[in-house]
C-alpha cells in the first residue's frame, strides 16, 4: 500500500469543499444525503464544517462487482431516508468512478421532487466517466488507481484508514466485491 494523500491533504480538502459549499447555499437549509458505506467519513468531516441549517439523511446504493470494474446490478435503498420534497439535497459519496452510482441514486432521488439535487465527492477517477453526470463539488481528481482508507474499501476492508492509500494490484484478488 502506498499512501496517496495524507490526513492534512484531506483535513485541507474538505475545509475547500465546505468553503465551496457554503459560497453556494449561504445560510440556506440543505438536506445532506450520504451515501452508504463509503461516504461516511467525509460525511461526519463535512457536515462538521458547515454552519446553515442541515439534515441528513442516508441511502444505501449496492452494487455487484466482480473482479473487472464493470458496475453491476444497482440497488438503491431509500429506507433510512425522510422526506425530501421541496428541500435542497447534497448528495454526498466517497468516489466518483463511472458516475452509475451517483447518476441512479441522483434520478431516483429526483422523483422524490426535491427542491435541487447537488453533489460532492471526495475523489474522482480520471477517464472513466460513463454517463452524462458530473459532480458538482469534487474534493480530488486521482489517477485511474484503486484506492482505500478515509471510508473506501477493499472487500469491506481498510475504511478506518486516516489516510487514502493505493492497493497494489497484486493485493486485488478475483474477489467478488460489493462496492457500496
Ligand atoms: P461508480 O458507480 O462507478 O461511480 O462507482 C462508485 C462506487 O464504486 C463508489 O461509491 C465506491 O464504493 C466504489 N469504488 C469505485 N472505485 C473505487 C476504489 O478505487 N476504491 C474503493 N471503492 C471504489
Ligand atoms: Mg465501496
């Protein structure tokens, strides 16, 4: 493993985002949803750094991966989710490969008539995105390079890692992964 940006590059990372965040909201009331699993830890780090009003809610959006990257099967459970119409949503996950993930939950979501639908993610993969979605506020563009720590992980491994690390693609076995 091979650290790739340290905890001040990420404490300096999401200190920007909240910035950023805030330029566009201002004092308005948002409605934070976080992804499950891997937007944890930026979620409880950013919420943090944000002063208007705020609620949060979570969705769980499980995917099926084998061992190439192709995504799979998407489910998206909005149990753990109060109401959101006519609210300012900030979608929240830790990465940004292929965009399927924030693309479905960002089109379910929609029939729930929010208000907007924006979106922040820690990290963004360099030249695989499929769909037409971007993320409105992305903490860190990377290489196309597996990573863990700071809520990603690898087979449910290494989310409590302070620091996000590349995995050796010698460590990357033809495991079946869900890549919530
Ligand atoms: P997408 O739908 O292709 O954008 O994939 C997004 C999801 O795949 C993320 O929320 C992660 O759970 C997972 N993922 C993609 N790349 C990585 C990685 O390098 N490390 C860990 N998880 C990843
Ligand atoms: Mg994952």
């Amino acid at each position: 493993m091979k650290q790739l940006l340290s905890e001040q590059e990420l404490r300096d990372g999401v200190g920007r985002l909240a910035r950023e965040i805030t330029r566009d909201y201002g004092v308005r009331p948002i409605t934070i949803v976080g992804i499950l699993t891997g937007s944890l830890v930026l979620l409880a780090d950013l919420i943090r750094q944000l002063d208007m009003p705020i609620r949060v809610g979570l969705v769980q959006a499980s995917s099926y991966r084998g061992p190439n990257t192709t995504p799979g099967e998407l489910s998206i459970n909005f149990d753990m989710l109060s109401d959101v119409e006519g609210r300012e949503v900030l979608l929240v996950d830790d990465i940004f490969d292929t965009g399927h993930t924030l693309e479905q939950v960002t089109s379910q979501l929609s029939e729930k008539q929010p208000a907007s639908i924006r979106s922040v993610v820690l990290l963004r993969k360099a030249n695989r995105r499929e769909v037409s979605l971007s993320p409105d506020y992305v903490g860190f563009d990377i290489p196309n390079v597996f990573v863990v720590g700071y809520g990603l992980d690898y087979n449910d491994q290494y989310r409590n890692l302070p620091h996000v690390a590349t995995l050796d693609p010698a460590d990357l076995g033809a495991v079946e992964q869900d890549s919530s």
